[in-house]
C-alpha cells in the first residue's frame, strides 16, 4: 500500500521526498533493486502524472519535488505524491517468511523534507496511505480491500498551542480518498470547550486544502479569551481513518514549523 | 537458528511499579539552547472501561542515568484532558538538578488509584490501552529566534523483560542531512519500565550514502535512563569522510543495530546558523510489514548482523557526540 504526502513548492518551502530501500534492511542478501512507483495530484485532486526510480540495495531515493514535477509537466505548487515500493523477484521470493504471510501488509511509509532558502529544515513522517488503491494484490483481494475507504472520528490535536505567540497558522486538510467528501477545520481551546475558529471544508477526491486562520483572528484570541493559554487544532471528522492534517505554523517572528497535527 | 525465541507477553504483570505504567520521556536539549515543553494527556476516553484519572509528576536523570530527584504531582488529568508543561520552569521542584547540561526526564502518568503505591498488579491490556492512546507533543523551542518544533511519540513498555522477551533495535532513517549550515543528531535514549533496570545499550552503526554506498561505520554506548546525541557531522568528520559526504550530496541513511536492548531515536536536523530543527521519530518495522516480529525479525536482525556488523573489529573510541 502507498503512503502519501503533502507537498509544497510555495510559500518559500520546498519539498523533498527521503525514502529507503527498506527491503534490504529485512532482507539483506538479496542484491536487487527496488523500484518507487510515485504518483502526484495537485492541490485540486487532479492526476499530475507518475513516475518510477530505481532504489539500489541499501540505497535511497532523495527526489526534490520540483524535479518529480518538472518531469511530469506539472506546474502545481501544492499536492501530494504517494509512493508504492515494488519488491525485486529476490524479495518476493523470500515472503514465505513473514509471519502471518496471508495476512500481511506490506506498506512504504516515507518522510517528506520540508525546507527553505537558507536550509531550515522541518520533517513529516507518513500518516496516511492512498485510500482506494492496493498495488500487487490479486483483483478480488484488491476489491475487497479498496470498496469501502473509512471515514475517521472527530479527531483534536493532541498538541497545544500557545495562543499569545501565534503569529501564522494554516491546516493543510487532505482527502486521501477517491470519494468527494466534507469536513470542519477548527480551532479550540485545550478543553474544546470554547470554539475560536471553524470553516467547513469540502474536497473532491484526493483533493487538499490549505486553510489560514486569518490573522486578525489570531491576534484577537488573546485579548477576547484571555484565560485561554492554550489552543488547538480539530477536524471534525477525519475524512480518512488517520487523515491527521498538516500544519504550518509560526510564533512570533521565528521561521515557519511545518508539522502532523 | 535465532539466539533466542520470541514469546507472547503475558495478560498481567505482578510487582509492577505505577510510575512507569504510562511514562512520556524524552532528553532536554539545554546544551544546543533549547527549552522544552511537553504537552502530554490522559488519552483514554471517559467512555472507554480503562478511563481513570491520572496525575502527572517528574524525574530527572543525569548524563550516567543516576536518578537526580522528582517532583510532588504537578498536574492532574481527567480521562482525555491533557495539560502543557513548562519542563524548564517544573525543574525547579526537582532537588539538586542542575541549571544546565544535559538531562532526561520522565513524567509518571499515573492512576490516581495507585499514587502511593510500590508496586502493583497491572493488567497488560490496560496499560497498553493507554500507552496507544498516548502521543505525548515534546516541543523545543529556541528564544529570542522564536524557533519551535517537537515530535509526538509514545514510550510504552520498553526493556522489561516481564513485557517482552527480546530486546533488540533496528533503525533504519534516511535522514541523514549533513551540509555546511546543517547537521543531523540522533537522540538515542535507553529507557525501561522498570526501575531497577541497568543495562548499558550498545548501537552500531553506519552512515550510508544514497546508492547504498558505506561511508562510515561507529558505535555508541548509551547507560540505562540517559540519551546519547550522535552527530552525524561529527561521525564523518572523524572519519575523514565529511567533504566526500557533502560532495555526495550530504544526504543518506543511519542504519543502526542494539543487539542488547531497545533504544529509541529521534533525528534532529539542525541549522546550526539558525537555531531552526527538524524533530522526527523514526519508523518501527511494523509499518512496512504489518506482520513482522517474533524470530523472522530475529533472523533478520542476524543477517543485517553478518553484513554490516560481523566482519569488522568494534571501532575503540566511538566519535560521538556524547554529553560530557
């Protein structure tokens, strides 16, 4: 199954993409390649195109984003990218050692590098994979496993914000899915007691959208709530089992973070 | 054959000390000035039947993993509440830790219903209960730059053997940024449920370019409750090998293996220029075969053995970056 990531070449941020050839670490001795299926939407859900790369034993693919969309002809500044790991035959031939091998899972979970003009660097691993989509699986297995792609529960960050220091603060909000579908960004106060921000969000399939709270409505919580230290993030509901959002954001006039709710 | 056989955990450990039921843990970095802050919650919804309150207090270690003091209780928390700590400012309750160096610290989340107690009977399902419901946010921060950044993570049951019979470490992160502004630190923090633990956990490791190629090969020894910070820039440069590295293109994997106990890291990628620093955990096997454990990983940890590690002498002095 293929993990997929959110990318951004805007903003001043750059993307780049850091997988490994995790086969080898199980299987050291085979001496194959493995190759990276990449697939890209932009922003709007709309197939980008694909690409492959080979990645030697122990090997690891470090691939900028501009470069995977200037060999598509994308212009997109903002989308996603997943990535299913093809074994080599030698790997395959050794997955009678899995346990439980009728029942195993391979996944290519993978970070994406988020940086900018003068190498500050920010890190995402994997949260999601490409729901409605299994790679090397028979076709009834295939059907069985992509029919229904869940949808996930009311979900609050478990991370809180100092409200006073936000000075920036975007909720990237992915669909993961090939299914329209419809949620609420908000923000809360630590309890959820208290609403500070909601917008709803509906997206086409494997759409996103990058949701700024405006600022005015970041420097008014302070003097509004002022017995609220503390915020965060919600989506109401997931719109993917573990379709956590990403966030960029920026205290005071410190360089962006860009991170997993 | 594997050395050792993997066996089931069992349902209910006896003796258990509730302090370690449900820790969060993690290194401060003072000596890279940074302050830290912890959100860290009682996750387990009040609907669940493993819903409790619990209240939170604090213990330092020094650099050798001597237990340096904790705190009374400095919160509680109702089944999903969660609260943020100032670790900087709550040091303060803590007898005798210094003001600067380096420190782990380990918040005891604990039932309100064992606080007091030595030792208890747990069922495993309950503490694992709240250990997945867990995702403490470690939170660096770097004034007056205004850098911030964390990770979430989980330290459930680690280094017991009551909880697991083989504690081994593969860690595979192909994060190694290494430029002239930026180097990448792995945190390896060696940590256990049990408070008699003492085990000194050795890692090997190498440095690996991006066709696979081995750049540098090290070690590091990390003492029971303390972190060791390994600076990849360092590890090159030592080796003679920083330049070819950047020429390369300054980016690669960290291929680890503890034969003698579990460690878990986190890479830092740091510009050193401007403070700013990337926080990731890395990814546990699970995540790429859904089924992997048992003895498969115990075989596979032998092979990855015999091709990295078992044709070299262990290098003497490993060049690490080891707080002093």
């Amino acid at each position: 199954m293929a993990y997929t990531h959110y990318f951004i070449e805007s903003e001043g941020l750059h993307s780049r993409i850091h997988l490994q050839n995790f086969y080898s670490t199980f299987w050291p001795q085979v001496r194959e390649a493995s190759v990276a299926h990449l697939l890209v939407h932009d922003r709007a859900g709309r197939a980008q195109g694909s690409a492959t790369r080979e990645i030697p034993p122990f090997g690891s693919l470090f691939l900028e984003i501009s470069e995977l969309l200037a060999e598509i002809g994308s212009s997109a500044a903002e989308g996603t990218v997943a990535i299913d790991l093809e074994p080599p035959a030698g790997v395959r031939a050794q997955f009678h050692e899995l346990p439980s091998a009728e029942e195993a899972e391979i996944k290519t979970p993978f970070w994406m590098a988020y940086y900018d003009d003068t190498e500050n660097y920010m890190y995402v691993h994997s949260i999601d994979t490409l729901a409605g989509e299994v790679f090397g699986a028979s076709r009834l297995l295939r059907w069985s496993m992509t029919r229904s792609v869940a949808q996930g529960d009311r979900w609050h960050s478990w991370r809180l914000l100092d409200a006073e220091l936000l000075s920036d603060l975007q909720v990237i909000c992915i669909n993961h899915s090939p299914e329209p579908r419809s949620t609420v960004v908000g923000v809360y106060s630590a309890d959820t007691s208290r609403t500070l921000y909601e917008r709803p969000v509906s997206l086409g399939p494997r759409a996103l959208e990058r949701v700024r709270v405006p600022p005015e409505e970041l420097g008014s919580w302070s003097t509004r709530y002022p017995e609220i230290r503390h915020v965060r993030i919600g989506l109401e509901p997931l719109l993917t089992g573990n379709g956590k959002p990403y966030v960029i954001m920026r205290y005071a006039d410190g360089p962006p973070s860009l991170h997993h709710g | 054959m594997p050395a050792s056989v993997a066996l089931p955990p069992p349902t209910l450990i006896s003796g258990f000390d509730p302090r370690f039921f449900r820790p969060c843990t993690f290194p401060l970095l003072r000596e890279l000035g940074y302050g830290t802050r912890v959100t860290v919650n009682n996750g387990v919804a009040p609907e669940s039947p493993f819903a409790t309150p619990m209240t939170v207090s604090m213990t330092a270690f020094d650099n050798a993993g001597g237990r340096i003091g904790s705190t009374p209780e400095i919160a509680t928390l109702a089944p999903g509440e969660l609260v943020k700590l100032d670790i900087d400012a709550e040091l303060a309750a803590v007898p005798g830790a210094p003001a600067d160096g380096p420190l782990l610290i380990m918040l005891h989340v604990v039932p309100t219903k064992w606080v007091g107690e030595s030792s208890v009977d747990i069922p495993a399902a309950e503490m694992m209960a709240h250990v997945r419901a867990s995702d403490d946010f470690i939170e660096y921060h770097q004034r007056p730059t205004g850098v911030v950044t964390g990770v979430a993570y989980q330290t459930g049951p680690l280094n017991d053997a009551r909880l697991s019979s083989t504690r081994t470490t593969v860690c595979q992160a192909p994060k190694v940024i290494v430029t002239e502004p930026v180097d990448t630190l792995f945190s390896l923090m060696n940590l256990s449920t049990r408070a008699d633990y003492a085990e000194t956990v050795r890692m090997d490791f190498w440095i690996l370019g991006r066709d696979g190629e081995r750049f540098v090969r090290s070690a590091v020894e990390v003492p029971p409750f303390s972190c060791r910070l390994v600076s990849a820039t360092e590890v090159l440069e030592q080796a003679g090998m920083l330049e070819r590295y950047r020429a390369a293109g300054g980016v690669g994997m960290f291929l680890g293996l503890s034969k003698n106990g579990t460690l878990v890291p986190i890479s830092l990628t740091r510009n050193r220029a401007s403070g700013a620093i990337a926080c990731d955990h890395t990814l546990p096997p699970v995540f790429y075969l859904s089924t992997w454990g048992g003895d498969a990983r115990l075989r596979a940890n032998e092979r990855l053995e015999q091709e990295f590690f078992a044709d070299l002498p262990a290098p003497a002095g490993a060049p690490t970056r080891v707080h002093a």
